[in-house]
C-alpha cells in the first residue's frame, strides 16, 4: 500500500507510493468536476490532508479536514 491517498466520489479509491503520482491523477480526476482530496498516511491508519483539486475548492476541504470531519461521505468529496 502507498503512502498518498486520492478521495473522490465520498471513499478512498486509489494509494500511491510515488507523491507525483498521486498528485497527477488527482489533477486529472478533478478535470472531471469531482472534487478531490489528497491525503498522506501516517502510523497504521492515520490520515493528514495534504491537498484538494481544483484548488478553488482547497481551503474548503483543509477546513472540514481540520475540523475533524473526514466523515464526508456524501458530501461530494
């Protein structure tokens, strides 16, 4: 398993080991009209939000992340 992770569609779809990579698709799904978030994970099953495309949308998915709220399934995430 990688160490970044791509949400979209309300779930985790895809892990990365390569940052670039993850960064990339998550670019390209975005140019889609979803909304995604770009995490790295830490310890076993730790999260932190690294990202959000399209970036209008970044300070938006930062804030829900800081405020505890990873629970966004549904939201469009």
């Amino acid at each position: 398993m990688g160490k970044w992770w791509v949400a979209f569609d309300g779930r985790w779809q895809a892990s990365f080991g390569d940052f670039d990579a993850a960064i990339e698709w998550a670019r390209e799904v975005a140019g889609t009209g979803r909304t995604v978030d770009v995490a790295q994970r830490y310890f076993l099953i730790g999260r932190k939000f690294v990202t959000a495309f399209p970036e209008s949308q970044r300070e938006l998915r930062e804030a829900y992340w800081r405020a505890g709220s990873r629970m966004w399934i549904g939201d469009g995430a």
